[in-house]
C-alpha cells in the first residue's frame, strides 16, 4: 500500500499503485534463467513463458512477493493463484496429495493440468486468498521447467496480464499490460497452447470441473472412469473459484458474440455485422477459416482456424482479440469458434462468453 492523492477531492487516501519497476528482457538463455531466479529469490516479479499463457511470478511461499503481483495485476486479493512447481515430487511439500489426485499428476504433469487440493500449512494466505485448498500445476513448457528447476521453489504465477484483460500468449502482450509494473519478462516466444490450464477440484469428496482448458475434460473422466462434476454457478458470494467471474478476458471494445451451430449462426454473424456497418460503425471479426465468403466487405478480420481445428483457434484467440482491439474499432463480432460441448471447444467457448459484452443465442 501506497499512499496517494484523490484526483477529485485532493484528499490523502490509501491506494494500491504498484512500486515502479524497471522491465527487464531476458533472453531464454541459461544466464536469463539464472538472472531470473536471482529476482524471483529477492521477492521480485518475473513473467515466463508456459505452453498455456504467460504467467506472473514470485517467489510463491514468500507473503510480500505474493502481494506484489496483485498490485502489479491489479487482481482482488481474494482471487487465489496457482503454485507451479519443477516436479511432481515437490507437490507434497506445499498440498495434500490425495491417491486420485496423485494418479492424475503421474498421468497429465507436466502438462495443462491445475489441481486445487487441501494446501499445507507452508503455503501463505495471500497465495489460496484465505481458502483451506491450493491450486498446483507443474507446466510442460521447457524454459518454465528449467525456471523452476533452477529455482527449486514453489513459483506462485497467475496469467501475466492486467486483471480481467486477455492472456497473454507473446511478450509483447506482457509488456503491454505491465511495463514498469514488474522486474523482468523471460522472452520464450509464443505461448503455444493459448489458453489456459484445466482446472480440477480434488479436495472434496468427488472431483469437480472448475474451468475447462488445456486438457480435455473428456479426457480426464476416461482417465479416471468418473465424470467430473460441473463447476458450481457465481452466486455472487465468496467465489467457489474466482476464475469463474463472469466478465473476464475482455477487450475494451465491446464484442457480441454469436452462439450456436452453423448455418443459422453464420447467418446471424453476417447481419450482425451489416447492421453494425449500416450504423456507421467499424467492425472488427474473429473470423473462420468457414466464413472467409459470407463476409461483408468493409470489415477488419482476425484469421483464427477453422470450425473443426479448435487447436488453431486456440492458439491465436487471445492475440486476435488483442490486435483487433487495438485497431480503434467500436465493434467486434465473432461466433462460436468449434463444438462447445467437447474438447478445447469447451475451452473457447467458456473464454468467449467471458470476454463477450452481448451474446446472441441462434439455438432453436
Ligand atoms: O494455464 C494457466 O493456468 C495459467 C499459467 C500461467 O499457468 N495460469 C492462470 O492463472 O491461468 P490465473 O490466476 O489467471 O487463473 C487461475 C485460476 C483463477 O481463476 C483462480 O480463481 C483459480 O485458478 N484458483 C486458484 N486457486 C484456487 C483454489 N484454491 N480454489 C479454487 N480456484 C482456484
Ligand atoms: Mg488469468
């Protein structure tokens, strides 16, 4: 906490500007990895490249260094975040490690897998925002590893993106949302997966679906020969899981998102976007690769993959909602992007009714 001034009043009042930092680049090199790991054990702040997202670390059993990625993110504190770790091993110093939940680390780590299980009393309060679970993941990507690695500690890392913007899939996008806000990027190019880990609940009885992700739910119940409880709704009281906020990864310009299968959500699309041309707006489109001829002249695209590869579309979801919010238009429409009820179909679909400001319902 800072102390700072109202800008209406001039009255002194408590804020939570972040300290100023420099932003350092680190190339993926063994000497940016050491570098970096000097900073996460001083208790600074370093984004690193998983094959999700780019994630925001500190130092994750150190109270203060937690605390500063929330100022840095400008999250609630009461959004709890993920602990990634080198290796399954470490799972047991910082959580409760149940026979199911081991079975499935042995199976999808490293990997797209987040697990919330009963934390260990090592884990700060300010990592599980006061809840009794922590949620853990050991990634795939080869420079998080070698970070973590190298590091040896629990690294607390939520997406490395300003609170409720989208994740960020390259540096740049990193770099837009927090310059200045945190010490250093590791620079490992793009995020390949694109969007973010599966999230499991193992700490009650039967194992819940939190969100959908990386890996399939699908492919978790045949695992595991059970199916997965659906996460609970947002109530609006204390949050089951945070991540569960209805508005989420969205972009300041609006985006209308048409649901549904094709044709009739094709069809939909283009009216959408030729009344919003009649009005004298500029549109920009998720476009795909299955709409590239039933589009309207006049419109800025954003080419993701086609219907049937949802793995494309994931990929380039959230730098194509960047880039196109960055082109000063007052509009972006897109529609489904794949099979909602199945695979990363899942995973886009829960993205973009989060990131959607009006949705538009074209099922029967
Ligand atoms: O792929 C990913 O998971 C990326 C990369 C960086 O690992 N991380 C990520 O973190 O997406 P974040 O903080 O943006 O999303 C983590 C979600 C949040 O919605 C949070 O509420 C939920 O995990 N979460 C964390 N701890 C939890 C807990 N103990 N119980 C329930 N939900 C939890
Ligand atoms: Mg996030």
């Amino acid at each position: 906490m800072q102390k700072g001034r109202c800008r209406a009043c001039d009255h002194v009042q408590m804020t939570s500007i972040p300290a100023r930092r420099q932003t350092r680049v680190l190339d993926a090199t063994q000497a940016g990895i050491v570098e970096a790991v000097a900073i996460l054990r001083a208790g600074g702040l370093v984004a690193f490249p998983t094959e999700t997202v780019y994630g925001l670390g500190a130092h994750g059993l150190d109270p203060q260094a937690v605390r500063a990625i929330f100022e840095a993110k400008q999250r609630p504190s009461d959004d709890p975040l993920i602990l990634h770790l080198g290796h399954v091993d470490l799972v047991d110093e910082v959580a409760l490690v149940s026979p199911l939940a081991r079975q499935l680390a042995e199976r999808f780590w490293p990997g797209p897998l987040t697990m919330v299980l009963p934390k260990r009393p090592a884990v700060p309060a300010e990592v599980s925002a006061g809840l009794d679970t922590v949620a853990v993941r050991v990634p795939a990507h080869p420079l998080a590893r070698a970070l973590l690695i190298e590091a040896g500690l629990p690294v607390a890392a939520p997406s490395a993106n300003l609170f409720g913007r989208p994740s960020p899939t390259l540096a740049e996008h990193v770099l837009h949302d927090l310059r200045d806000r945190i010490d250093a990027i590791l620079d490992g190019g793009r995020a390949t997966l694109g969007v973010e880990s599966t999230i499991v609940d193992l700490s009650s009885c039967a194992p819940r679906l939190l969100r959908p992700g990386g890996i399939p739910g699908e492919e978790i119940e045949a695992f595991l020969g059970l199916r997965l409880l659906p996460a609970l709704e947002n109530t609006g009281g204390p949050q089951p899981s945070p991540g569960l906020l209805s508005m989420h990864y969205s972009p300041r310009t609006p985006l209308v998102l048409i649901v549904g299968e094709p044709p009739a959500a094709q069809r939909r699309l283009r009216t959408e976007i030729e009344a919003a041309l009649a009005a004298g707006q500029h549109v920009g489109v998720l476009l795909l690769e299955d709409d590239v001829d039933c589009l309207p002249q006049g419109v800025v695209i954003e080419r993701l993959g086609a219907w049937s590869d949802p793995t494309t579309s994931a990929a380039r979801l959230f730098e194509a909602i960047r880039a196109l919010d960055a082109a000063s238009l007052d509009v972006l429409v897109a529609r489904d992007l794949a099979d909602v009820s199945i695979g990363l179909g899942r995973a886009l679909a829960d993205r973009l009714r989060r990131a959607a400001r009006r949705i538009v319902d074209t099922r029967p």
